[in-house]
C-alpha cells in the first residue's frame, strides 16, 4: 500500500499533530522562554547572558527575543489547525469534493511552505555547534528542528498530492 493510499484520517491527524506541536511550542515561549529558549537552541540565551548584568530587568529583556518566536509559532499553529478543522468538518468540505480538495491542498502549501522554518532552525543551531560558540545542545536542536521538517515536508507535500 502506498504512503497516499494511506485512510484519509492518517492525514488529518498528521496535520492537526503538526499544528498542535507549533501551538504548543508558542505556548511555550510564552509560559517559560528560558526552558523553551534552551530547548530550542540555547546559543541566544548565552550570548545575551555573556553580554549584559544578571539583575532581574536585564534578564527579562534577554528573554524578549523568544517572544516573536512564539507569536510565530502560535499563529501558525492556530492556523493550521483551523484549516484542518475546516478541511474535515466544514459543511462545503463535507457537501463538496472541489472544495474538500482546494482546502486540503491549500493546508499543503501551508505546511510545506512553512517547512522552510525548522530547516533553517536546524540549519542555525548545527552551525552554531560547529563554529564552537556551542555544543551538544545545539546539536540536539539542530536534531530535533530537522526531525521536526520531515514531519513537516511528509504531511505538506502528502497534502498537495493526495
């Protein structure tokens, strides 16, 4: 059986898994920057520690770059999700195939296109590993922002031809 002969369903719980881990990645960023900044390639953290005071403003404002990345990753979680929502339940999705296909295909060039963003995640935390400037957490960064971009590239793609 080939990966597009696969139940349908296979594929809306692929979408809406990728839509809730960036949503809750953005929560994240949110709830706990520092634990979701190391998590994610700690290489900011400790170039803005090395270079301000420690006191409790300073280490606030050493955080606030994490913030865009969680609007980013919320954004594009809710917007996925509400897409896939629409795509298996919405009353044209259900009545009409064209429609059905232009939603499923539209989630596709969503996830795909976006696909672009743990690649360069990975891309940064590996270079950043190897210029020395960090270490095995970025390492595991870079794997885990790789992993995450085939997920993403397997349901995009699967989504567009499917």
């Amino acid at each position: 059986m080939s990966v597009l002969r696969l139940p349908r369903s296979a594929l809306s719980v692929l979408t809406t898994l990728i839509g809730s881990g960036a949503f809750i990645v953005g929560l994240w960023s949110f709830t706990s920057p520092k634990s979701a900044a190391a998590a994610f390639g700690g290489y900011m953290v400790r170039a803005l520690a090395a270079s301000s005071s420690s006191s409790k403003l300073d280490s606030s404002r050493r955080m606030m770059y994490i913030y865009p990345h969680g609007i980013r990753n919320l954004t594009l979680g809710l917007s996925i999700l509400a897409l896939t929502a629409y795509w298996q339940f919405g009353q044209q999705c259900r009545t009409s195939p064209v429609a059905r296909a232009a939603v499923q295909r539209s989630l596709g060039l969503v996830i795909t296109v976006n696909a672009l963003t743990p690649i360069v995640d990975a891309w940064v935390n590996l270079w950043v590993a190897e210029e020395g400037k960090g270490g095995d957490l970025e390492r595991n960064a870079a794997r885990l922002h790789a992993t995450r971009s085939v997920f993403w590239v397997v349901g995009g793609l699967w989504c567009l031809v499917g």
